[in-house]
C-alpha cells in the first residue's frame, strides 16, 4: 500500500456534523470568550465626534506596542495602507513597493484615489532588490519624486516570508537619506515578530508608519491600527473621515481588538508549528504535489505536477473536507490559525494523500 492510500485510509467523506477543515485564511478566525466578554462590556462614545474611550485605548496601546508615538483605529488594514499613502506623499508622487507586495498586488486600485504612481521593483521572498530601489530613489530628469518606500513582513505573495532585519534597515536608509518616508504593511506584523524571536516594536523601528490588522491570527472580528508619528496620525483622521471610516461607538468592535493586540501574539508560535507539520506532512506523500516550507503560517503548495490545476484541487479537496484558496493556476494556499488544532492539521495532510489516489 502506497503513503498516500495509507493516509488517504485514515479519512473518510466527512460526516453531516463535522465542519471542514478551513485552511483559506486565518481571516476566518472569530472573536475568543474574553474578547466577547470586553466588547459586552465596552465603554464608548461617537469616535466621529468627540472621540470613543475604548477606541483610543486602543490606539494607545497599539502605538505603544509598535514603538509609534500614535495611532488610528480603522476598518481595515487597507485603509489603514490608503491612508498611510495619502498622509506621505502628494499627487504626481511615487510609491516603490516589491513587486509582489500585497499594496501593489491587490490594493493599488486605491491609486486612482491618491492621484500617485505605483512602481513595482524586484525582490525575492518578498524583499525587494536593493540596487533597485536605489535606482527608483534617484529622481533625475523625467523621473517622478519618490515619496514613500513601501515594505511588507510577514510577506503574504512570498508565502509567509519575513524579512530579514538588516535588510529593513538598509530599506529604511536608503529611503531616508533620499527623502523619502518608509510605510511598513504588517498585517501580520506580530507573526513576523514571533518568527523572529523579536518585539514588534523591533521590527516597526525601521518604518515611520506601520499597519497592523487585528482580524487575522490575532482573531479580533474586524479592524486594523495604523501606528506612527503623532503629526502623521493627526492627518490621517480626516482623512479617515473623506473614506467613510469614522465610525460612531466603535469601542465595542476596539474592546476585541485590545484583547486581541494584549493577548493573542505569543499563540501564533503555535500556528507556525503547525504550519510547518502540514508542511512536512504533503511533503512526505512523495505525490505530484510539494509544499513550501513556511516561516509563519502561510503554506503554497505547488500542484503544477499533478495534472490538475489549482482550481481542480480546490473542487477535489472541498469534496473531501478540506477548504484551500487557489494562488494563480499552479499553487493552493493554506493559512492555519487559532481554529486549526493538531487533529485537524492530520485530517487536511489525510485530505491531500485522498485527492492523490
């Protein structure tokens, strides 16, 4: 008997009452009893007025963790990413990203609001070609003015990747000494923090402005702080406003965010380790298909050998009991979080060896 059909033995169609194995994002994570708890008992008052108690404890302690002087508490980390944009460069200005970065990927839409222009540059495991980005920082003749050099950890395109502190640093440099300003997208910032063995402070350091999400690993159910200087922070609260992203008594949503930004950072070492297991696991089904070996929490498995493409796979493992997301053609992406325990770990390995068969 083959690795896969011994494995693929182990698990069978799953019944009615056994929810999937949902491994599309660790977006689907949802609020603990303690966050729960604080939201019940939240105190608030119209954020669009005079301000929401709960909410600027939020951003108190949220600045302070990243080492920030300020921040913002708004819907999403992409606004939080829009407004960081608006508040550091002027139309006609440039913003550099790695080409993969997940501001130019999936939210540079946002350019047809700031009125700047995105340019990409090359980079491996989401950290961009320094030479590049030298380049791109060099405004002579018809070139436009960089204004802000943009950066991502844990890198979402690079499967997870972290970047590496010294190459941060360079970033951040090299930003500076040309006049540009540096804006960290962290959604998973506090990943990369426990990947690193390091304070996220240590990390937001080499950025003048920095977003966190709540609404991943950290399992708060909506929202993102933006974090930075105080001046910065000051225009980007109407700013926030012109988006439609002052809300009235949101301390009830920020009361799950502060639980979730106190507490829940150091239990995503247990995410990674069991990103890794699932990793080792199809890796040991010596099938048509490999996984990458993550970092974080953020697994690719590469199904370009398999005959089937992503999309296929898809279909296949829902079948089965196992929820993926295709990325491009030739790649499935995996995301554990706080609702993905040990046994559901072997029962998306098992998943895999069943839709080899």
């Amino acid at each position: 008997m083959s690795v896969q059909e011994n494995v693929a033995g182990t698990l069978a169609r799953p019944s009615a009452d056994q929810a999937p194995v949902d491994l599309r994002s660790d977006t689907v994570t949802r609020p603990t009893a303690a966050m729960y708890e604080r939201m019940m008992a939240a105190e608030v008052g119209d954020d669009g007025l005079d301000g929401d108690p709960t909410a600027r404890e939020l951003e108190a302690y949220t600045a302070q963790a990243l080492g920030k002087e300020a921040g913002l508490f708004v819907p999403s980390c992409t606004m939080a990413n829009l407004l960081a944009i608006l508040a550091q460069a002027e139309r006609g200005e440039q913003v550099v990203l790695e080409s993969s970065a997940h501001i130019y990927t999936s939210e540079r839409g946002s350019g047809t609001l700031t009125g700047l222009f995105y340019l990409p540059v090359p980079g491996t495991a989401g950290a961009m070609d320094v030479n590049a980005l030298e380049d791109a920082l060099t405004a002579t003749g018809h070139r436009l003015r960089t204004a802000l050099v943009g950066m991502e950890t844990s890198h979402n395109n690079a499967g997870g990747a972290v970047l590496p502190l010294a190459h941060m640093r360079t970033v951040h440099d090299l930003a500076h000494a040309r006049g540009a300003r540096v804006h960290l997208d962290g959604a998973r910032l506090f990943n990369a923090a426990v990947a690193l063995d390091v304070r996220p402070a240590e990390i937001a350091q080499f950025a003048d402005t920095v977003s966190l999400c709540l609404s991943k690993g950290l399992s708060a159910p909506v929202g993102a702080v933006l974090a930075g200087p105080k001046d910065t922070i000051a225009k980007c609260r109407p700013l926030r406003r012109m988006l439609g992203g002052a809300q009235r008594q949101i301390g009830i949503m920020a009361a799950a965010g502060l639980e979730a930004v106190r507490t829940m950072g150091p239990r995503l070492a247990e995410d990674h380790r069991r990103a890794r297991r699932l990793s080792e696991g199809v890796n040991a089904l010596a099938g048509a298909i490999s996984a990458s070996n993550p970092q974080t929490n953020i697994i690719q498995i590469d199904v370009s050998r398999s005959g089937r493409d992503s999309g296929a796979w898809v279909q296949r493992l829902e079948g089965i009991g196992l929820l993926t997301r295709p990325w491009g053609k030739q790649k499935l992406r995996c995301v554990t979080h706080r609702e993905i325990d040990d046994a559901a770990i072997e029962r998306a390995i098992a998943a895999f060896a069943k839709a080899l068969v």
